[in-house]
C-alpha cells in the first residue's frame, strides 16, 4: 500500500510540473511569409485564429505562441508575431523558437 501511495505522489507531482499555454501553430509554414505580399486571409488559412491580437502604431497585430514546460527536462517555446499594414498586407514578421 506505501508504494501505491508513492507512486500516486510521484505521478501527481510529474501532472502538476507540465503546463502550456497558447495555442501550437505549424511553423513551417513560417517560410512562406513574405512581407509586403502575404495576406491577412493567407496568414488565417496557414495559422487559424492567433492567439492574441492587438494595435502596434494604429497596425493590426497577430500573435502565435505556445509555450510548454516540464518538471523533467526542457520546455519548448515559440512564437510568431504579425503586423498588418492598412491594406491587410503583412508589414513584418518575426520567428522565434527554442
């Protein structure tokens, strides 16, 4: 009985230690972002909806990100920010990952 409720401890503690937060996106579709090209209607159709929105300078903003750790071993993190130009055409974009 002592060793169930050690392992039930141990396992609850692992469930505890792991998060995320986000939303996961297929970043390889990162490479087929060209600024001044891309549309807003292509960004939806390769990420779905972002994960948050926002204005930077009056211009409409997108942000892809999920972030995932552990209590054993290394999270993972990436993000993918979008900055629309009045015409709905991406301005500039910046990849980050671990």
């Amino acid at each position: 009985m002592n060793f169930l409720r050690i392992f039930l401890l141990a396992l609850y503690l692992l469930v505890v230690g792991c998060g995320t937060v986000g939303k996961d996106f297929d970043s390889l579709n990162v490479e087929k972002i060209q600024n001044n090209v891309t549309t807003q209607l292509e960004i939806l159709d390769w990420f779905g909806l972002p994960y948050k929105e926002g204005t930077e300078n009056n211009y409409t903003m997108w942000t892809y990100q999920v972030d995932t750790w552990q209590a054993i071993g290394e999270g993972q993190s990436k993000g993918l920010v979008i900055l629309f130009d009045e015409k709905n055409v991406v301005k500039a974009h910046r990849y980050e990952s671990n």
